[in-house]
C-alpha cells in the first residue's frame, strides 16, 4: 500500500469526511456522539491525513493540538477498519513527528486508550501516571521526546 499525508483545513470538506472517519473508528463503537463546541475548539489544531496514494481514499486522521511553544498533544487517531494493521497509523505517527520536528515543536504528549498502548510504545513513547477514564474508557498518558 502506497501511502501519502497532507494537511487538510478546518471546516473544508476534506475535514468533514475525517470527521465521519473519526465518528466511525472512536465515537460509534462508543454510542458517543460528537459535540459541536468540541469541534469548535479545533480551529487552531493540525489535521493530519493519511490517503491511499492510488485512489485518494482516506484511511486515516489525527489531529495535533498546540499545547505550548514546545508541545503538541495528539488527538483523534483514526484509521478506517478496511486499512487497520497495515501500517497506516505508523506511517501518520511518523509523518506527524516530522511535521512537529519541522515546526520546532519537542514534545508530544497523548491520551491512549489501553488497547492501543502497545502501538505507541513500539513508536517509541513512554508511558506516565496512572491509568485513566476518559469518554467511560480506560487511558494511559504517554509521551515523546523529539
């Protein structure tokens, strides 16, 4: 699989459907809905998608939140169910590091759900405190140092 990233705007349609990617991988599974005011908040954040580079499908988003001059928190990872365990979210992890790197950025911090923890740690990030619930599901904070 042939895959490339790009940045895409807040309220374009390129984020409306990594919105409905998102909805489908982290709210549905929950009976979550979004809230329109946490939407809102995104504005200022990177959006960072994931296409198949021969048909331009979306396979995966995730999101980078200021935090600081010097840290981003990622938000949102997302890969749709068809390219789950190809290594899509590797390829976003790693493109979203080089953006960061690029725009002197240090540090990016995350709240993994438990299932994904190993994920990140074979990235390379480190985990910290104690498991958490959020959204009714157990989280750990995690950490990379670029």
């Amino acid at each position: 699989m042939s895959l490339y990233c790009a940045m895409i705007d807040f309220g374009t349609p390129e984020f409306d459907e990594a919105l409905k990617l998102r909805y489908d991988v982290l709210r549905k599974p929950l009976n979550l809905e979004f809230d329109e005011n946490d939407i809102a908040t995104e504005f200022d954040s990177f959006h960072i998608a994931c296409y198949d580079q021969n048909s331009n499908e979306l396979l995966g988003i995730l999101i980078l939140k200021p935090v600081d001059g010097h840290t981003l928190k990622m938000r949102q990872v997302a890969v749709s169910a068809t390219a789950q365990s190809k290594g899509v979210g590797t390829f976003m992890v790693q493109a979203s590091e080089q953006f960061a790197t690029h725009k002197n950025y240090k540090k990016i911090e995350l709240h993994a759900r438990l299932a994904a923890v190993d994920f990140y740690l074979k990235n390379g990030y480190t985990t910290e405190g104690d498991i958490f619930q959020e959204v009714g599901i157990d989280h750990q904070s995690m950490f990379k140092i670029l």
